[in-house]
C-alpha cells in the first residue's frame, strides 16, 4: 500500500485551496492522531464520563481549524 493512498482527500483538499494547512501530509498526521482518541475509549487515560465529549470537540476542532470556511466542509 502506498502511504499517500491511504488517506487520498487531503492531496485534493490543498490544491484546491479549502485548507489552511498546505502539508497533506500533516492533515493525515492530525486525522491518524484522532484515532488514538478513539482507540482510547475504555482506558484509564481518557475518563468513561468525558470520553464522548472528548471525542466530539477534538473532531469538531480539527474540521474547524482545518477548513478556510464552513461551505468547503460540506462538499467533502
């Protein structure tokens, strides 16, 4: 498997300008470090009673800061 097909979209995403990270390779990185939260669940690092709320403002920050405006979201 070649490293870049595993996660195609962010390539797309900064030549067309959506992003304000320029690296591909850097959105990979932050969509691959969200799944050590995910992967968290049911563990001692991430609290039972705040890993739902944990999860969903980490995925909301990341698409939030990602994106240059809301409309480009709703496209991918």
């Amino acid at each position: 498997m070649v490293y870049g097909q595993v996660l195609p979209q962010p390539d797309q995403w900064v030549d067309s300008g959506v992003t304000r990270i320029d690296d591909p390779d850097i959105i990979r990185g932050l969509f691959r470090s969200s799944l050590f939260v995910t992967q968290a669940h049911e563990t001692p690092v991430v609290p039972d009673d705040a890993y739902e709320a944990i999860e969903e403002a980490l995925i909301e920050t990341i698409v939030a800061g990602l994106f240059t405006n809301e409309e480009s979201t709703a496209s991918q």
